[in-house]
C-alpha cells in the first residue's frame, strides 16, 4: 500500500520536475536567442515611442472630422 | 448544482443535506470501532474540520468555474494541504484522547 | 543479476562519463557566450542615435544635430544568491534616470520576478543622480534586491563621474560576505556531527532539536537550505566572483568535505529543513518507512542531476535550475509545477516518511557519487601497494558491495 | 435458541455496521465530488453577474448600508474651500474645444500656450504636463485609425457589441434639453403635482422605480451644489455659475458594465452597454416624475451632465472614493456606470457610508501597477488635492491618451483599472463572502490576507502588455474574452493570434 504511493509519487513527481525544467530551458533559450534585457524600465515622460513628429504626420482637418462622427 | 433549474436546484441541496446524515452516522461508526469515546467537542471539532474541507474545495473549484484558473489551484493547493495537515492532527489528537478503558 | 564486480565497473564508467559530461557542458556554454552585451546597451538609446563607449562601463548617445551627447547609458553589477547581476542605466544629459535595464542575472528567476515586481525601480526613475539614490528592498527576496540596487547606484556613478565630475560610491561598501547564519551554519553542522557520534541514550532527542532549530533557521527564517543550484554554482566557480548569501554554499561544502572524511552525511539525518518538516507531518500521521529498489529509481535522480547540473553549466546559470520543493515550502517562490510537487511531497509525507528524500532529492545522488569515487580512489591508492595485493583486492571487493548497499 | 438469536443479532449488527460504515466513505466521497460541481457550476452561474439577475427585486444591491452611514464620506476629505468644477475640467469639454479649433483652422504645437480657447487653454496652464499627453493621444487616434482594420478578424464581434450599444446610446431618448432649465426640466409636467405622504415615501417609490427601470444600485441625495459645473448648461449658449431653483434633490443610480467583456479589457469591453442602460432608465424616471407633475433633469452618458456624478454618489451612501477615482461600491466595486436624476420632488436623502475603501486603496495598488498609461497614483496615501478635496493624483489627459488607443472604433476607452480591481468581482458565494466580511473586520487582517491571495494567488498582466500590437503590447487582458466574444468560434477566419489573461485552470 505505502509503496503503491510512494511509487505514484515517484511517477507524478518524476514528471512535474521533468515539466518544469523543460520550461526553464524554454525560458532560458529564449533569453539568449532573443538577445534583448530581461526588463526594461522607462521613465513615463519618454514613453513617446509612440508619438510622432507633431505637425508633419497628422492631418489635422482629417482628424477632426474622424474623431466628431466617431464619438457623436 | 443547477442554478438556472427551478426543480433540479432545491432538490440538490436538499439531497446533499441527507447525505450528510450517512457521512456523520458512518462516521460513528467507525469512532465506535475504534473507541475514541467521542463527545460533543470532539464532534464540534469533527464537523467543522469536515465543513471548512467541503467549502475549500467548492471555493476553489468556484474560482476555476469563473475562470480564475492560477487562483483556484493556488486555493486548493494551499489551504487544502492546510486543511489536510490540520486533519491529521485532530486526527492524532483523537487518538491521543482515548479513554483507555476496555 | 549481474554481478557486483560488473556492476562496479558499469559505475565506474558512468561516474567518468558523467564528469566528463560536466566538462563538455562547461564547454559548450563557453562557446555559446559572445559578447552581446553593447548591442543589448544600443536598444537602451532614448534620444541618442549613435551610441560610442567611452569605457568599459560607460556608453554615450549622441543625436546628429546636437555636439554633446545628449545621454549617457552606464553599466553596473551587483551580487545575487547565483552570481553578477548586471544592470544599464540610461541618464539625460542633466544626469536625470530615464531608464533602468537589467541585462543579465544568475538569480533564481522566480526571485527576480518578485523584486522587479515590486516596481522599486520605478521610484528611481526621474530622479536626479546629483545626488545619491535612495532604493528600498523587498521583503522576500533581500539577496536579489541588493545585487540590483548595488547595480544601479553603481552604473549611475559611472555616469555620476562622468556628468558631474564626482563620485559617491566610496561610502557604501560592498555587500557584508560574512554573516551571522554562516556562523549558524557551521555550528549546527557541528552540533550535528556531535549527535550523530554521540553514544548518549537521549541521542534521537538532541536529533530532534538541531532537526527543529535547523527547520526554522535555514528553512523559514532564511529559506538558505542548498540545493542541486548550490551544486551547480559550487562546481560553476560562480562564487569566485561572489555571491549574495553564502550560507547555503557553507552548508554544501561542509557536507561534502564530511563525506569525503568520513563516509557520512549527516545533513539529510539531522540537518535538511525539509527533511525536517516531513518527519513531522510523518509524526502526525505515523507514517512508516518505504522504499523503492529498482534499478529505475536508483539511477533517475542521478540523471536528472546530472542533466540539471549540465544545464546550469552550459548556460552559466545554475540558480535557475533547482528543481527541489525547497523555495515553495520557505519562501512561496517558484513555478507553479513546483507548487504542485510541494503539496504532493507535503501530502504524501502524512503518510510515506520522508517521501522526497526517498525519491527525487539530489542528496542521495550526490552522496552515492563522492562515495563511491572515495572508495574507487582508496581501491586504487591500496592497489599500488605491491605487497599483500590479493588480499587487498578482496578485502576492496567486499568493501565496495557494502558501499553500495549503503548507497541502495 | 436464545444463542442462535444472539449470533444472528452478532451477524445482522456486525453487516448492518459495516454497512454504516461504508456508506459513510461513499457519502462523504459524493459530498466532496458534489461540493466541488456544485462550486463550480456556482462560478459559471450567469446570476452571478451583479446587475443582471435579481435587479428588480432590488437585490442587487445587497449590502446592507445602515451599519456603515456616517454624516460625511472619509473618502472626500476637505482640505481647503471646495471649489465647484470649470468647464475646461471636463476632458470630453476639452476634447470637442480642440475638434472646433482644429476645423477653425488651427494646428495644435507643444506650446499650449497658443491653444485658442482661453478655458482649455486655463487647464494646461495649471497642469502644463498633461499637454504632451493631450497632443500624444491626436497621434495615438491617428495609429489607432491606421491600424484597426488589421485587428478586425479578432475583434469583429467586440466591435460589433460595443457599436450596437453606442448606436443605442446616441438615440435620443431623452432628449437633450434645448431650452432653459426652467422650461427643459418641466417638458413632461402637463398636470399639478400629486403630493406624496412623506419624503419617505416618495424615496421608498423612487428607490423601487429605479429597479424597475433596470438599475443595479440606487441613492438620494441633496443636489450639492459644489459639484455643479460652471458656465455648463445643456441647451443654453451662454451660463453663468446660477444653479436653477428647482434643483433640489438628485437620485443617482447605476448599472455594472457586462462582466465577462469588461473582464477583457481593453479590446473586447465598452462602457456602452451599461452607458446605454443607464440613460435610458434616466429617461424613464424623468418622464416619471413628469407624469406625476414633478420637476426632472437627467444627467446621463456619455457626456450629458451639468454635475460630477462620483461624489455626489458617494454623498449618496453608494460608495466610497478610490485610488483609480471611479466610485467604488461594496457590491460591484468600480464596476458601475452611473445615471441621475436632478428633481424638486421633496425626497428623504441618504447617509454616506464608510466602509474602509481607504485603508484598503492605500495597501493594494493593483489598478496602479495595472494601468497601461500609468495615470493613476503608487502614493502610499492620497497625494494630490483637487477643488479642495484630497484625492489620489489622477491624469485624466494620460488616461484618455491610452483611451484613444482601444483596437475597435466605438470601443474608445480602457477599463483595465475596473477589470483588475478586487472588488471588481461577481456575485457568487465565495467574493459576495468576502465583500461581506472585509468592511466589517476593524482589525484589517481579512483585508492583508485577501491582498496577500491577491497579490500571490492571481495572475495580472504587467501594464505594458495591455496596449495594442501596434504599441509594444499583446492585446492582453485580465481575463480573456468570452467564448461569445471570439470570433474564430462563429465567423469564418483563421485565428493567428493567443490570448493572454485569466482562464479556465484546466
């Protein structure tokens, strides 16, 4: 009886571990090939990846008249 | 069970209350066997052990059912152990309290 | 059944095969490492398009219309529980935090995670590094937060000299290498050595108390319990260039050193917090002692060792591959899957003792490893005495059947 | 004999014992499989969804207040003269100025100084920084306009949800005043007055029409007038800062946003379904008190107010103040969407309520952490102080950046800060449990384990992961949609892409 457990312990144990360390692996070689830092912070004011040159870009006019019939 | 069943749900309860009779009545049974002398506060002990198990377990499941996977494991996996570590010890207390007469 | 003599030789080919697997391992990650690190620091460019190093751990950003360089990108390290952790910090040309990278750390990721989650960093940024920042830990994973803000401070000193021609790192002085747990370490160890001699008739009571006080020391209180990333970073040498918290590495070599003295281990007896912690859910369930004999079960922790180890070797960050109940059971820290092999080791110890250390714990791999290299060693040592040879050999012989039923 | 009769007792009792005792492992084995159906089936319960199953019974609402009234709400602590609103403190006031100036001909630079309208123009110059976010949310509009198309075949059927309630939104019932208040609000009286037997009883009535209407949670209140709006009268051109005569009374009330989109916020969420319940039942109750001779103002989404909604709620005993400034109720937390209407029937107001969203705001942060344009405040306290009042700091300009950044046209908007808050949860055993517990503990120990589970247990998303594909997120989500949401489940396209959020653990 104790042994029976002990056994599917040993089993369901033996692949959890196994799981686990495959995603490690994953993990980690995704890391290396990704080549990129692990985290990166930035400070709010320069979050402006988004933005773009102000006047050049947008079509002011064009933007208006989208944003009137879209919110009314 | 049944939340949008006007029939099915009362009854469901219904049954699971009368099936608690069985759980409490087996239950003597097996202290009679084994002597632990049972009373009131060892009973009080019993049952709430017994109702903070049930609850944990549809509590988790409640989570997993509204789709709070990581929670509803965590749930299980931590005040379940809990619950079964406490178990055993009341258990142990139990029989650490026999009335050794014959 | 083969023989033992056969047997004996099979271990001794896989011991050789499996240092030598070490070996490539270690070789192999070498070869993999290139030196990837400044075109890391080139995507850290917020208005500087070309990024030129000034030294090795300083960076400049220049934008084309501008002459001064309009930011600084400065390169720092600090020690984790597995080694360097290595952290950018890119600071405008008015010497204000604009960003914080962290490039590479040997911790456990799971630790990282919670220190990085703590968004200490962002309260750093915007700040002005005229004058000294100040960074507050994270309760749960000290080690990691002080390698990443000894990192930081030091990365924007680099630019600190650079910017503002001063600097202020002379006053904070490295990480303590010493402290009072190591002391603990080596006088449990001690303590645990003494019980173990001891011939008194309370023995299995003192067992119990150094079990206990070890348990709540080095488990719950400092969750510093080594594990197969102990191994690894032992054999890594990572910890030439420092560590964090070496209680657990001392625990470690003291462990092994016994061994190679005296055939013993004593860490998993009277010492191991999670050995501790079953043997009291196994007082609570009077549970009774099995074990598996199969050839299976004896050589599949020995492998997964082995694999966990060359992994951590190959790439150059053993921390990350524990794969032992330990973090969850002290700390709440780790993988999921891990959560789930805890509750089951905690559940099944009610009933089987010491379930773990039964099955999958990476002493016993590591035990029956020095122990039979130590004997095949004293085997060799004895052979070259010419004299008494046969008698030797034999005497050898059945030496080593004993070492390896012990070792079953 | 007798023996024989005993061993056949022995033998009976013995079986009969076994019996017992096997049949109770079988039982207790049943109520351990039953109790985890049960919970379950109780997570998928639909009824669970505050706001849709026991409404007009009023039970939605089911925490019972009365324990918790107190005189004034802690969450609106005074520091210095409160001041009523200015017009340009109203973003949608701001947004559609700037609209009329860009059709007018002028372009809009980093100087907000050159902004034509001299109210906008008063804003910035009292948060000069909001300008950039101002100016990043025309780009963001533009990126968001390129991009949507792209994004259609994972977002149809979101898209086609949120556009059916926003067409529903903009019917125009009721209708917005054209006229003078004082003409407006008596559209519908035709008759005299009938007079109630007490301003109990016309609040009991008022109370129980509201759920009737379709409203989740309701409360009364004097019309406080520190939270009208200056120069803002719908209908007239021209206002002042007089507030008319007959603006006694407000009855505030609101209904949750459908729980398993705005579980999916961003993309899949709107606020248009619960807008859209909202003004209607505004309309219904002012036609009410129409038919019964009473004066009548609705005050309704999207942007038809003269008052700020959430303090006046909270004035009325709804709920409390919170650190993503939405009003955070003990039932649905922030998860409401709120209607009201201003009447001179003499009505018996509400208390406030304090049930301690204080200390818990202060200890959870997880809308902070969450929030994809990092516009709500990490402070450890409340640390700015707006028209008098402390508050947390809020940057209304950022968060309405990130707004115009949502994968579908109507879907403007984020709602993550909703869909991650704690008290963001439905209606069923385990959170009704703890939304019970958690204001009545004084000591603060369920409130630290419920955030220790929170901050351990759950998963969230990190911030950056909200955005859309086309600014450095994934589309993620604090749940992912439901199956009635997801397009590759009933339209012919081919799914490349992953969801990422909260889902079944199985």
């Amino acid at each position: 009886m104790r042994k029976k457990l002990l056994f599917m312990f040993y089993i369901v144990s033996a692949m959890i571990v196994c799981v686990h360390l495959a995603a490690r692996v994953n993990f980690l070689n995704k890391l290396q090939t990704g080549n990129a830092p692990l985290f990166v912070i930035t400070y709010s004011d320069n979050n402006k990846e988004s933005s773009l040159p102000i006047k050049e870009s947008i079509n002011y006019k064009e933007w208006a008249t989208k944003f009137e019939e879209q919110t009314k | 069970m049944f939340p949008q069943s006007t029939l099915l749900d009362p009854l469901f309860w219904m049954v699971l209350g009368a099936i608690q009779v069985l759980v409490f009545t087996g239950a003597n049974q097996w202290a009679k066997e084994s002597q632990l002398g049972m009373n009131w506060w060892k009973w009080s002990v019993v049952g709430f052990w017994w109702l903070s198990f049930i609850l944990t377990i549809a509590g988790a499941f409640t989570l997993l059912g509204e789709n709070e996977g990581n929670a509803g494991w965590y749930v299980l996996g931590f005040v379940g152990t809990l619950l079964v570590i406490g178990g055993a010890a009341i258990l142990k207390v139990l029989v650490l309290l026999k009335p050794n007469h014959p | 059944m083969y023989s033992k003599k056969r047997i004996d030789f099979w271990k001794k080919v896989a011991s050789l095969v499996s240092v030598s697997l070490l070996l490539l391992a270690w070789y192999c990650g070498s070869i993999r490492i290139s030196d990837n690190q400044s075109d890391m620091v080139d995507q850290l460019l917020i208005n500087g398009e070309l990024l030129t190093q000034i030294h090795p751990r300083l960076y400049q950003g220049t934008s084309a219309n501008e002459l001064s360089p309009v930011e600084f990108i400065g390169l720092g390290s600090g020690i984790g529980y597995g080694g360097i952790t290595e952290v950018a910090v890119t600071v405008s040309s008015q010497g204000d935090i604009q960003r914080v990278a962290v490039l590479s750390s040997k911790d456990t990721s799971s630790y990282l995670d919670k220190v990085l989650q703590s968004n200490l960093m962002e309260k750093i940024l915007g700040e002005n590094i005229k004058v000294s920042l100040e960074i507050d830990g994270v309760s749960g994973a000290t080690v990691s937060t002080n390698a990443l803000t000894d990192a930081i401070k030091q990365a924007a000193d680099s630019v600190r000299v650079q910017v503002f021609g001063f600097s202020m790192l002379e006053n904070e002085e490295p990480v303590s290498h010493f402290r009072w747990l190591d002391l603990m370490a080596i006088a449990m160890f001690t303590m645990a050595i003494l019980v173990n001699k001891t011939r008194h008739r309370k023995k299995s009571m003192f067992n119990w108390a150094i079990l206990l006080s070890s348990m709540c020391v080095f488990g719950f209180y400092s969750s510093s319990l080594f594990s197969s990333s102990t191994m690894g970073i032992l054999i890594s040498g990572a910890w030439f260039s420092g560590l964090g918290n070496y209680t657990s590495l001392i625990l470690l070599s003291l462990v092994i050193l016994y061994i190679i003295v005296s055939n013993r281990n004593v860490y998993c007896t009277s010492l191991c917090p999670f050995g501790a912690t079953q043997e009291c859910l196994a007082k609570l369930g009077n549970a009774k002692t099995t074990s598996l004999t199969n050839f299976f079960f004896e050589w599949f922790p020995r492998g997964l060792l082995l694999t966990t180890l060359c992994l951590g070797l190959y790439f150059r960050n053993p921390a990350s591959f524990s794969y032992e109940p330990f973090g969850i059971m002290f700390g709440m820290i780790g993988s999921i899957y891990l959560f789930v092999l805890t509750v089951l080791a905690i559940v099944t110890s009610l009933v089987v003792k010491r379930p773990w250390c039964r099955t999958l714990c990476p002493m016993n791999p590591m035990t029956d490893f020095i122990r039979f290299n130590r004997q095949w060693f004293k085997s060799i040592l004895n052979k070259q005495r010419a004299k008494r040879e046969i008698m030797e050999a034999n005497q050898m012989a059945d030496v080593a059947v004993k070492s390896n039923e012990v070792s079953k | 004999m007798k023996d024989d009769a005993q061993i056949g007792d022995e033998a009976t009792n013995s079986s009969r014992r076994n019996f017992l005792k096997l049949g109770g492992i079988a039982a207790a084995t049943a109520t351990v499989g039953a109790g985890a159906g049960a919970g379950f089936v109780l997570g998928r319960d639909p009824d669970a969804n505050i706001g849709w199953g026991r409404t007009e019974a009023g039970k939605d609402m089911y925490f019972n207040r009365e324990a918790f009234e107190v005189d004034f709400p802690p969450t609106m602590e005074v520091v210095g003269q409160i001041e009523r609103p200015e017009w340009g403190d109203y973003l949608f006031n701001r947004a559609f100025s700037l609209v009329k100036s860009i059709k007018g001909g002028w372009v809009p630079s980093e100087d907000w100084t050159q902004i034509p309208d001299l109210r906008v123009r008063e804003y910035y110059a009292k948060y000069p920084k909001r300008w950039e976010e101002m100016l990043l949310s025309f780009s963001e509009k533009v990126k968001h306009d390129n991009n949507i198309e792209k994004h259609r075949d994972r977002f149809a059927l979101a898209w086609a949800y949120s556009g059916a309630y926003s067409k529903g939104l903009h019917a125009d019932f009721p209708p917005e005043p054209t006229e003078h208040p004082d003409v407006a609000d008596f559209k519908w009286v035709q008759r005299e007055p009938k007079e109630f037997k007490s301003p109990k009883h016309a609040s009991k009535l008022i109370k129980q029409m509201a759920f009737k209407f379709g409203m989740s949670m309701v409360g009364i209140t004097k019309l406080d007038s520190n939270f009208v709006f200056k120069n803002m009268m719908r209908g007239m051109p021209e206002w002042g800062d007089e507030i008319p005569k007959h603006w006694k009374n407000i009855i505030v009330f609101g209904v949750p946003m459908n729980w398993d989109p705005m579980y999916a916020a961003v993309g899949y969420s709107t606020s248009y379904d619960a807008y859209y319940r909202a003004k209607m039942a505004s309309g219904l109750m002012a036609a009410y008190l129409g038919e019964l001779g009473y004066a009548a103002r609705p005050q309704f989404p999207g942007n038809s107010y003269e008052v700020i909604m959430p303090p006046l709620a909270m004035l009325a005993g709804l709920g409390e103040s919170t650190r993503n400034g939405i009003l955070m109720t003990p039932e649905v937390g922030p998860n409401i969407r709120l209607a009201a209407v201003i009447t001179n029937l003499d009505l018996e107001h509400d208390k406030p309520i304090d049930l301690n969203m204080k200390h818990f705001c202060e200890s959870c942060k997880i809308c902070a952490d969450a929030c994809p344009s990092g516009s709500i405040s990490k402070a450890d306290k409340p640390d700015d102080v707006v028209r008098g009042v402390r508050k947390y700091a809020f940057n209304q300009d950022g968060c309405w950046r990130f707004w115009n950044q949502g994968p579908t046209p109507s879907g403007l908007g984020c709602r993550v800060c909703i869909a991650v808050c704690p008290y963001t949860r439905k209606n069923n055993w385990i959170h009704a449990l703890v939304k019970q517990a958690e204001p009545r503990d004084p000591t603060g120990v369920t409130r630290n384990a419920l955030l220790a589970m929170q901050h351990n247990f759950f998963y969230y998303p990190d911030a950056e992961s909200f955005h859309p594909e086309w600014s450095g997120g994934n589309f993620a989500s604090y749940h992912q949609p439901p199956e009635w949401m997801r397009s590759e489940e009933y339209l012919k396209v081919e799914k490349t892409w992953e969801y990422d959020g909260n889902w079944e653990g199985f």
